[in-house]
C-alpha cells in the first residue's frame, strides 16, 4: 500500500510541475477530449463522485481548460467542452513522454 501511495505522490508531482494539473484534471481532460459532456457523464466514465467531479470541473475552468454552456434541450442542464487553452494541454500530454512510475506502470499499459 506504501508503494502504491508514493508511486501516486509521484504521479501526480510530475503532473502538477509538468502541466499545472492533478490526476483528477488530468483524467477529466482525457474523458472530454473534442466532445461536450454533462457532469454526470464525465462522473461516471472518470470514476468520481458528483460533488468531486464538480469541484474538478471548477478548477479546469478557472484554469481556463474548459468552458461550460447550457444544454439545448434542457436550458438546466450545463455541458463542458474543453477550450483551444484544453486542447493543446491533453494534446501536449498524450504526446510528451510522462514518467509513469514503475509499480502503477501496468495500470497504463492497454
């Protein structure tokens, strides 16, 4: 369990410095990627909670990451879509080489 909090730790250090995101970010900007998406469902494909999902939501919007709008259908409903700011930061992460340490490595591997 150690190995796997510090492994963790580290993962997220690098993404913090590299990119200015946590995992969580990081993942949400994954699961978005060019569509428009509701919270609940960036919630269910991320993994995470409503009220986590939303405080993550938050924070790539003051980032400038993501823009939120309102549904067409149902003007309550708000949907994200990542900016041009978004696009170029998952573009630059799925394409630079991220040091995954080597006991979540696995994890990673398709």
């Amino acid at each position: 369990m150690r190995e796997l909090i510090k492994s963790m730790a580290e993962l997220e250090a690098q993404l913090l410095s590299r990119y200015g995101v946590t995992p969580n970010e990081a993942m949400t900007l994954c699961c978005l990627g060019s569509d428009t998406l509701t919270a609940s469902c960036i919630s269910e494909n991320v993994g995470l909670s409503p009220s986590n999902t939303s405080k993550v939501l938050s924070s790539i919007e003051k980032k400038g990451l993501a823009i939120r709008s309102m549904g067409d259908i149902d003007r309550r409903q708000m949907r994200f879509t990542l900016t041009s700011k978004g696009q170029q930061l998952l573009h630059d992460m799925k394409n630079e080489e991220i040091d995954i340490p080597e006991f979540i490595r696995p994890l990673f591997l398709q």
